[in-house]
C-alpha cells in the first residue's frame, strides 16, 4: 500500500531530499549518455506522470482487497475452506 502512496504522488509532489520528478539526476544522465533525450521528455510529460499514477492507484486497490480477503487466504493454505 506504501509503493501505490508513493506512485500516485511522486511524480505531481517533490519530497525533500528526493526532489522533483522533473529534475532526475539519474534521468538526465541516463539521456545524456545514451544520446536519446526522448527519454527524459517522455518520462517527465503528464502522459506518463498519469500512468505511474494509475499503476499506485491500482496498487491501492489491490493492497485493500488482499486485507479484506486476507481470512479467505489463510483458509485457502491451511486447507479449511470458507465458503
């Protein structure tokens, strides 16, 4: 659940020592020495900032189905079925 908080507001926020999205040393240098900067102009663009963000989304979602089908699972593995 911390991975789907962390997606959906890294890329919108900038967080302390983190810093902003846009401004991604590694990034930058990743671009620079492979000679294609479409890669940091498609990494930092709404389109994929909304992607990430839907991956953390989906991340929630998923995290708060497994805690309320969690009793279902153990079930599942200690053999004793509740239907």
């Amino acid at each position: 659940m911390q991975i789907g908080f962390v997606l959906v507001l890294m890329p919108w926020f900038s967080f302390g020592p983190v810093g902003d999205w846009n401004d991604n040393f590694l990034l930058a240098l990743l671009s620079e020495k492979t000679g294609l900067t479409v890669i940091k102009s498609a990494v930092t663009s709404g389109w994929f900032k909304g992607a990430v963000s839907g991956l953390g989304v989906v991340n929630i979602l998923l995290a708060f189905w497994e805690i309320f089908h969690f009793n279902d699972a153990v079930a599942a593995l200690e053999g004793t079925r509740r239907d």
